[in-house]
C-alpha cells in the first residue's frame, strides 16, 4: 500500500514541478529579479503544463513510451501528403521570392522554348505567372556569344521543367513534397544501415521530414534535392555495391554540381571515397559514370562560355558570397541564430550532434564517409557570407540532414531511455509544432526571416517577454558601428551563452549513460527549466546587459 501511495505521488511531482514554476512567472517581484520567467506568462507555460502532464501519465502508468515504426509505405503517403497540402496551399496564396524567380523562368525557358534565353520569357511576361512584376530579367553573366545568361545552375530547372508544364508552380510544390518523402525513407533506411533499430530508423524519418526540409518543400531551391542525392549516394555507397549500385551512386553525385556549385565538394570528396572503397567492376562501372558525366558537364560550359569553367556563371571569379570568410561566425549563427539557425527550428537535430561521435566512431569505411561528407558540406558553408536571407531557417545545413538524422538515431539506439534519448519524441514534436504554427496562415508570412527584421515566428510563442531576446541575432547590423559583416557584441555573446548550454547538456547526456544520479536529472522538468532559466539569467545580466559587459 506504500508503495503505491508513493508511486501516485511520485507521479504528481512533474505537474506540481510546472505549477510551481507558473506560479513564479506570475508575480512580478520575482520576475524582476528572473525576467525570463516572462517567457511562461504565455503559450510555453501552456506547453510546459501539457508536458508535464504528460510526463505525469507516463510515470502513472509505470511503463516506457513505446513507439511501433509503421510500415514504409504509410510513412510516405503520410508525409508525402501532408508536407504536399501544405506547400500547394502556401504557394497558392504566396508569390514567389529570391532564387526561385529564376529557377522558375528557366523552366519556363527550357519547357517553351528549349533554351536558357530567358529575353522571350521576360518580354512575354511569363513571370506572371507566380509574381506580379519585376525589376529585371534574371541574368548576371554572358555567353561566349554576348548574349545574357542566369546567375544560376540550371540543373533543378531541367528537373522541374516538365513538372511545371504539367501543374505550374503548385506541381512543382507536390514534386519537393514527394522528394522529401522519399528521403525520409532514405535517410530511415541508413539508420537502420547504421545499427539503429526500428524506433531510432522513425527518429531520424522524423527529424528528416520535419523543419527545416519541411520549410523548403514551399520553395523552389536546390537544397532538398541535393540532400537526397547525397544520401542515394551514402546509401549505395555504405551498402558494398554492384556495377549498376555503383553506376547509380556515380549518377547522385555527378548531379550535385548541376544543382549548385558549393556541393561540387561533396561530388569530388565522395567520388574519391568511391574509388578507393569499390573493387573491381564496381570501381570501373562508378569511375566510367564519373568520367562520362565530368565530361558533359565541364562541356557543358565550354558550349556556352568558351571555357570548361564553372565559375563562368560569376563572371569567372569566387561568388560574392563567398568573397569574405567568415567561419566562425557563419558556424554559430547557421545553428543557433534565433531567425536561421537550424537547432532553434528543428531541435532533434541536438540529439544528431550527440550521436556524431558514434557514428563517425564506427567501422572505417562508414566513419570516413560520413566524415568526409560534414567536411564536403561544411567548408562551402562557412566560406558563405551570406548564409542568410529571405528566406526560412536552416537553409545551407539542408545537405547536412541526412548525417545528423542519422547520427540522432544511432545515439537513441545507444541507451534509448538514458540521458537526452529520453527527450527525442517532444524534441521532435516541438519542431513539427513550431513549423505547423509557421505555416497556418501563410500570407504571413512567418517562415520567412529577412536579415534585420523581427523574429515574426518566434513571437508568436511570447508573453511578458518574447522568445526573440534570448536568441542572437548575428545578421543584425543594428547598434553598431562596424560594417555588415560584423554583429554587435552584444549578439556574439548571447551566441556564446547558447553555445555553453548546448555544451553542458551534451556533458551531462554523456555522463548520465554511466550514471544513474545524473540520468535522473533527464527524468523530469527541472533539468530543461533550469537550463532555461539559466541562459535567460545569462543574457539579462551579461550578454544584454546595460552598457554592455
């Protein structure tokens, strides 16, 4: 009878825990003293209680969450469908922006007219179709011939050029979402390759067709496509091909430098990989493909601009954005800035890094792989000024979520009730809920960031105090002096206070494996509250404090 009474109350504590905090939040002298108790005064301490609640159910039961993996095809129609009604109805009611301007009139170019001349397009008004107006005719370069040229890779026009002929720009919106499906199995299916079991393989699905890919099924950018290429790529790869598994991983790679010049990296790197790992037929079959499509794509550019150049889209010279390297900068803010970085939009991604040290760890030829892969992706990136943009988070990480799908998955499978894999179902749910909320109204707008603006989605989540002053801003050029590329302190060191939580919680989650003390702390609410209150305490008494620290 004890025994029981205690398990009821024991029970009870995670909602006596968040009752507590709430409390707190409401009475203004303590927060005065901890403003960031304001963040609960609204929606989160909604969320809070629910948790709790929930977390209160499960200890009530006394049994362990148990997810059962639906079979493949469901995960596609489910994932498929809803990410496609998502998309058709956000670029139904939204005109398209930036990149996808151009990306779009070459297909029109290629479907009408079966050229890159885009100057009948542009007199003809094609555009209309999925803008009003514009300014100018997307083009930046020059043939060999004089006559202008897109600023872009054609290769995602080519793909999409018979999908717009068939439905316009909302076809084009189910293709991404169909592409985004089938890399959730893709990236499942490496997991599984990598030793995870069936309920880790559904993390990584999850995470893989959740923010930020989610985000860019609504636009037409190169980013997905390129991530499904390079995981076809790992797949066929880490599995000890045949000719034709070769023959088809020579193909995915070969692709890359068609949809955008900063993955050609990875296309050379992984090329590499494949030569020196293949035997026999296999290698002669991925080397013939390799050579064969080198050579049209290099011949590709000697038609048009005289050259075999594939900076001859620039002008022949380094991309401006690329043209100052800001590495540092460009690494904390592509990962934690509050309006791009991927772990504020999709934190499940917190549990890729804590598995990467596994998933490197493992036999050479997967650890060198998905090594080589990180390195291929991320130099381009970090030498990327402008990482940017009008745009939705998460952009330029896109090619990096297969490795860290797969990396959460391993490290679920590690201690799947210990330390941080305790956390993996809400981790998922609060990123697949905060996208949703971003996409309910979409003439909002909310998925978009600019540069300077106000952290719009965030907000929505705000009570006495917006989620937005706790997250840096590192593309912000307000309140400084110093030229664009350079945030104010102020952000630097809200960054660097994120950058110390993150540390400590892959610390304890590491500890927590060997200790059960340590472990407990990942049980309830008072470890992710307290981190929280933490770094709130942080950023209002020393990265923003008056005058500065």
């Amino acid at each position: 009878m004890r025994s029981a009474t205690r398990v009821v109350l024991r029970s009870f504590v995670p909602l006596l825990e968040a009752a507590a905090v709430l409390l707190l939040a409401r009475l203004e002298p303590v927060r005065d003293l901890v403003p960031g108790l304001g963040l609960l005064t609204g929606p989160l301490g909604w969320i809070l209680l629910a948790t709790a609640a929930l977390i209160s159910a499960r200890r009530w039961r006394d049994r362990p969450l148990r997810v059962v993996a639906p079979p493949a095809i469901v995960l596609f129609l489910v994932s498929a469908a809803f990410t496609a009604a998502v998309g058709v109805r956000y670029v139904t009611t939204v005109d398209a922006s930036g990149d996808e301007i151009d990306y779009l009139m070459m297909a029109q170019s290629i479907w009408q007219e079966g050229d890159l001349d885009l100057r009948d397009n542009f007199a003809r008004e094609d555009y209309r179709d999925y803008v009003p107006g514009l300014h100018r005719m997307p083009a930046g370069t020059r043939r060999a011939d004089g006559r202008p040229f897109p600023t872009h890779s054609s290769g995602v026009s080519f793909l999409i050029a018979p999908v717009y002929a068939l439905g316009g720009r909302p076809a084009c919106a189910v293709f991404l979402a169909i592409v985004a499906a089938v890399l959730g199995l893709l990236v499942r299916r490496l997991a599984l390759q990598a030793g995870a079991d069936e309920e880790a393989a559904l993390v990584a699905w999850a995470a893989t067709v959740g923010p930020p890919v989610f985000f860019y099924t609504h636009f037409l950018y190169t980013e997905v496509i390129c991530a499904l290429a390079i995981a076809l790529a790992l797949y066929l790869l880490l599995s000890s091909p045949g000719p034709v598994g070769a023959m088809v991983a020579a193909l995915a790679l070969a692709a890359l430098p068609w949809l955008h010049v900063k993955v050609a990296l990875v296309s050379v790197v992984l090329g590499l990989f494949a030569l020196l790992r293949l035997r026999s037929r296999a290698r002669l079959a991925f080397a013939l493909t390799a050579a064969v499509m080198a050579l049209a794509y290099f011949g590709y550019f000697w038609v048009i601009f005289g050259r075999p150049d594939p900076f001859a889209l620039y002008g022949s010279r380094v991309p401006k954005p690329m043209a100052r390297m800001t590495p540092g900068r460009t690494l904390l803010g592509v990962f934690l800035d509050g309006g791009f970085g991927l772990l504020v939009y999709a934190p499940v991604f917190v549990l890729g890094l804590a598995g990467l040290r596994r998933l490197l760890g493992r036999s050479r030829r997967e650890g060198w792989a998905w090594g080589l892969t990180a390195v291929a992706v991320m130099v381009p990136v970090l030498a990327w000024k402008n990482w940017w943009g009008f745009s939705p988070p998460g952009r330029f990480l896109i090619p990096l979520v297969p490795m860290l799908a797969v990396g959460a998955a391993v490290r679920v499978a590690i201690r799947p009730t210990v330390g941080l894999a305790r956390w993996r179902w809400p981790l998922v749910a609060a990123g697949l809920g905060l996208a949703v909320l971003m996409s309910v109204e979409p003439w909002e707008m909310r998925m978009i960031n600019t540069r300077d603006g106000p952290l719009r989605a965030l907000d929505l989540l705000e009570g006495e105090v917006s989620p937005s002053r706790y997250l840096p801003r590192l593309t912000s050029r307000l309140g400084t002096d110093r030229p664009p590329w350079r945030p104010p302190a102020a952000e630097v060191r809200v960054a660097l206070v994120w950058v110390g939580a993150l540390l400590l919680l892959l610390a304890l989650d590491r500890r927590a494996r060997s200790s059960e003390r340590t472990d407990r702390a990942f049980r309830g609410l008072a470890l992710p509250v307290g981190l929280l209150l933490l770094v709130t305490l942080a950023v209002d008494y020393w990265a923003r404090a008056p005058g500065g620290a």
